[in-house]
C-alpha cells in the first residue's frame, strides 16, 4: 500500500469556494411575513431543551447559556479539520408550498439552508463574529415533497459559532402515520455465522427492525440487513418491522434460516459481503487525515494503517497516531480509542495491519518472531482491537535456495511468520480476525514461477505468500490480494491480463478460488479458498495507485464471479456466489474522492 498520492491545492479550492460564498452572501434578504395560516414547524428551535429534535454531525454540537439571543440557551457548535460542525432537524412539510427559514448567528461563517425540497434547494451565509445576526431564505417544496432537512454550519478550521431562535414558518405537513408491516422478507446469503436478508420497502418508512425469535437484533435504514453473530449449523427464525416518527409497525411474517456449518478464520462475524479499506492512521498524504469516528458505516473492517518495526529485522512492531505537526486534525489517543469501540459496538472489526509499502518486515530469527508476537499484542490490547492484517510487501518475504515446495517451507521469515501468526491466532481465540493484503508478485505469479526456481536464477520473492497463506488457511479471515500496481499475470487460461478493467479481476480472483499448481508443477497444486476467504482488492481512485478500475467494471467483475454473466473472454472455474466482498486501498482516498468507491459497494449490494 502506497503512502503517497496526489496532493490537493486547497488554497486554490478554498479561493473558489470563497468566492462563491460571497455571491451567495448577496442574496440574503429581510423575511417575509408568515401568512396567518403559518405556524413555525421547527422542533426546540430556541435550543431550550438541549439538542432535542437536532442532529449534529459527529456530536460536534452542544448547548450553552452564553452567548445567548433569548431564552435560556443557544446552540454551540465546533468545525475541526474536515468537519464543519453541521446539525440539522428533518421537518414534515406540505407539497407546492412556500416556507420561511430563518435564524440568528454569531460566528466567522455561519450558514442556513435547506434541502429535500424537491424544488431548488437552498442556504444562506453571513460573517458575524461578535455580535447576533438574522439571516433568512425561502423556498417552495416539490409536488411531492412531504420532509425537508432545515440545517446550520460553519466553516472548516474557523472557531465555534452560534445559533439561537431558528425558526421555519409555512403550512404543516400532514400528521405521519405507522408505516404498513413489511412484506417479501427472505434471506439472500448464509455463512456459518451470518444471514442476510431482504424485504420490500414500505412507503413512508424512514427505517427498520429486524427481530431474531422476537428480540430486536438490528437496525437497517434500507430494506435489506445482515444477523451476524450466530452459531453454525443452527436454525433461526427472523422478522422485519418498519418505523418512522409516528412509530412502529407490527412484525411481518417470520422466516427461518439456517447457518452453514463452521469452517476455520471465517467466522469472525463479519456480514455475507464485506467491505474493506485502510484508514491513514500514523500518517498524512495528499488525500488528507480521516479521523476515526469520521469513518461511515458501509466499512464493515478498517485496517489501521501501519504498525511498522523498529528495524527491518528486529521484529518489534510499533504504532502511533499520526504527529499533529502532519495532521493538525488527529484526534486524542482517548478519542481514538473511543471511536474504535463505537465502531465495534456497531459490528464492524478494526484491525492493524503490519507491513505496507515503508514497513519492511523480515522475521528471520525465533528472537524476531517472539518481539514480533509481544509487541503486536501490545498494540492490540492497547487500542481494543480485533485482529492483526498482513500487508509485508517489498522484500519482506523471500524463498531461500531450495525452498521449492509451498506445502513444507524452510526458509526462516516464512516459518517465523507462520509460527508468529498461529501464537497470536491461540492467543486471542476463535474470534481473532486475520486478514493479509499481498501484491498479485507473491500470490498469483506463482502459478509460473515460485522463488528463485529448481535452478536458480529467478526473483526469489515470486509465489512466496503462497506458503502463508496455505498454511494459516483454516485460521485466514480473509485474503483480499491487491489486483493493482501490478504488471500483466498469467491466468488459468494461460493468457495475460493487465490490470484496470474487469478482466483482471475475474482472472486474479478466480486463480484464488479454484486453485492452481504451482510453478506449474501438477503435482503440488495449490488448493483453493472458501469463496467467503476473499475480497477483491483495488484502489479507491486514480490517485490511490496504478490500476483503478471504474465503478461499471468493478460491477462487471462482480456480476462474472457471483453470477457467471458479463465474464468477457474468460470463463471462471465455478460460480462464486459466496465472494465477501472488496477491499479498497483507502478510506482516505475514497473519502477525497467523493466515496465513489464505498457508494458503488453499498449500492452493488443494496445495503
């Protein structure tokens, strides 16, 4: 995984949108008389009962007794970094109708809008650090418009700001009603420890319940959600209830699932399809510092990365939050830790990973082996977390001479490794997550060449993850190989594929999944993984590294692996309807990119 990246102009972004901002300042006017029949709809808009009614994005929201305009209290509200501190209420509203928006603020840049309109959203912004000031827009809802979200900011990096006596004046919108009981439910993917399922969507319905023998289990904002946590081989019985602020509906009709039976490292409670990315922890690129609690939910395991040695050779892994000189928005150590158990609290897995394109790991010692295994288990006790990824790229892992056979290796980083890894494994128990993140070198080259060869002379780290990965196999979460900065590798169908389409995907993933001989050796076959083992790997953007593949062409590799269509010219050796998911180098990169990347997953998969 690369440090590096394409660094973004903010000046120049930043002068842009000033300059926007300030046309848009022009247009802030004095508020129209409400009509006699308008009422104000906003919930506790004078901040009298806290944050009642009011949603602020990553609690960056609190109230105050001073400064105040009337009443008792205001609302105060801190931007930091990448984050401009919004809060926002949603309002029920009527079709064709015309509403008044309006609030007093104090602050650097403060601004009003509102959205959902069905019509031209809208907002309004002023500069007004010391003293109270109205600012007001309208707007006119959409034929079909029943909701809008009314919401204050501020400005990234700019000190607190202020909002008190925020009102909405129109008609109201009709009373909300209990949605109808949900129908169609059925399970769409099982593994030893998982069920997804899915149901028709209710009109009028802003969430849902899922229930397993009659006990609230979770939550979906959508019609579809994944039970994890359960036990393999095993029947349950689920059902679905539909909410929205008027309540909840009764529970739909029950239907039962059962568990697959159990099989080593994938039953770790991760979702019937996973998403993966690396979150810059330690340090700061082009993409910009992404703090913990701002990571979304659609990641299901967030890799910290990297834990890198002290030496190359010592074994002795360290971790540490990026230094505030290179990433003025990290969090606290205590924020840190915080937001991980947030993130575990609502299912998802962090993990360190190790390696990574700096952290050169060579365990060639039993006295490197065990500083490896000490100091891994410090960091993860330290943070909380679920599991160790293995990212050692460069020239981590090699074959000595003479180590030829995958199945009984003998050069010591690979024995060291394999031991280090087991000791962890028996450490911490069944619900260790162990992921790894080779580069297509180490994996799938082997299928032509494996170390330095029967006579010497080729590159000695070829095919070398293959004995790692075979040996931790029954311990191995997942193996999610970056199908990036790759050069053209041969598949099963003996052809080259290069990388950035949906070719090279299908070929790499399906080399994993049915097995090849190694170095072409028919009679040391490399068997292949669980389908729920592997993730596909691929960068979040152009600027994350060599070979992005645009989102139709990672929907085509999916559709060729999971249902056998849009294959091109190569034919997979099974239908690989049990595929987890995809990994993605990174978090950052895909935040800077709009979440293109995670999007494309949520909306591939329907959650």
């Amino acid at each position: 995984m690369e440090r590096t990246g394409t660094v973004v102009r903010f000046s120049r972004l930043l002068a842009a949108c000033s300059a926007g901002l300030l046309a848009a300042g022009a247009l802030v006017a004095s508020a129209p008389a409400a009509g006699a029949a308008d009422v104000d709809l906003v919930r506790n808009g004078g901040f009298e009962a806290g944050l009642d009614g009011w949603n602020c994005a990553n609690s960056s929201g609190a109230t105050v007794t001073a400064p105040k305009r009337t009443g008792a209290s205001a609302l105060k509200a801190t931007p930091a970094g990448s984050d401009h501190a919004k809060c926002s209420q949603t309002i029920t509203v009527k079709p064709n109708s015309t509403y008044t928006l309006s609030a007093w603020v104090q602050g650097s840049y403060v601004y009003l809008g509102a959205s959902g309109t069905g019509t031209t959203d809208v907002s309004t912004w002023t500069q007004s650090p010391d003293v109270w000031k109205q600012l007001t827009t309208t707007f006119t809802t959409g034929p079909s418009t029943t909701s809008v979200s009314v919401y204050t900011h501020g400005w990234y990096g700019t000190p607190d700001y202020y909002v008190d006596d925020l009102s909405l004046f129109g008609p109201g919108g009709e009373p909300v009603v209990i949605p109808a009981v949900p129908g169609g439910l059925k399970t769409t993917a099982l593994t030893s420890t998982s069920v997804a399922l899915s149901w028709n969507a209710v009109s009028g319905a802003s969430g849902y319940h899922v229930y397993r023998g009659g006990t609230k289990v979770a939550t979906a904002t959508g019609p579809s959600a994944t039970a994890t946590g359960l036990t393999p081989s095993t029947a349950y019985s689920f059902q679905v209830t539909a909410t929205n602020a008027a309540g909840e509906s009764a529970k739909s009709a029950a239907v039962t699932a059962t568990t697959t039976e159990g099989g080593g490292g994938g039953d770790t409670g991760l979702p019937a399809r996973a998403l993966v990315g690396y979150l810059h922890s330690s340090f700061a690129n082009g993409s910009g510092y992404t703090r913990m609690a701002d990571v979304p939910d659609s990641w299901d395991v967030i890799n910290l990365a990297f834990g890198e040695p002290t030496s190359v050779t010592s074994g002795d892994i360290r971790f540490s939050l990026c230094p505030v000189a290179e990433c003025p928005n990290v969090e606290s150590e205590a924020e840190f830790k915080a937001a991980i158990k947030a993130k575990q609290a609502a299912g998802k897995k962090v993990l360190i990973s190790i390696g990574g394109q700096n952290g050169q790991v060579q365990l060639g010692s039993t006295a490197a082996r065990d500083a490896f295994v000490t100091s891994v288990s410090k960091i993860i006790d330290t943070y909380g977390l679920d599991g160790l990824d293995i990212d050692f790229e460069g020239h981590s892992l090699s074959l000595n001479t003479g180590d030829t056979d995958f199945r009984n290796p003998t050069s010591p980083v690979i024995v060291n490794l394999i031991s280090a890894v087991k000791s962890l494994k028996a450490k911490y128990g069944s619900d260790f997550v162990l992921t790894m993140a080779p580069e297509t070198f180490f994996v799938q080259l082997g299928y032509q060449f494996y170390g330095s060869g029967p006579w010497g002379g080729q590159d000695p780290r070829a095919g070398a993850y293959l004995p790692v990965i075979h040996a931790l196999r029954d311990d191995l979460t997942l193996l999610h190989v970056q199908d990036y900065n790759s050069g053209p590798i041969m598949g099963l169908d003996n052809q080259y594929h290069t990388m950035g389409g949906a070719d090279f995907h299908i070929a790499m993933t399906d080399m994993l999944l049915a097995g090849f001989p190694v170095a072409g050796d028919t009679t040391k076959v490399f068997p292949g993984l669980r389908p729920d083992q592997v993730a596909i790997g691929l960068p979040a953007s152009t600027q994350a590294g060599n070979g992005h593949t645009t989102p139709a062409e990672v929907n085509k590799a999916l559709n060729c692996l999971i249902k056998k269509t849009d294959c091109g010219s190569y034919q997979t050796h099974g239908t690989w309807s049990g595929l987890r998911g995809l990994m993605t180098w990174s978090i950052n990169w895909d935040r800077f990119n709009n979440w293109e990347f995670s999007k494309n997953f949520d909306a591939y998969f329907g959650n």
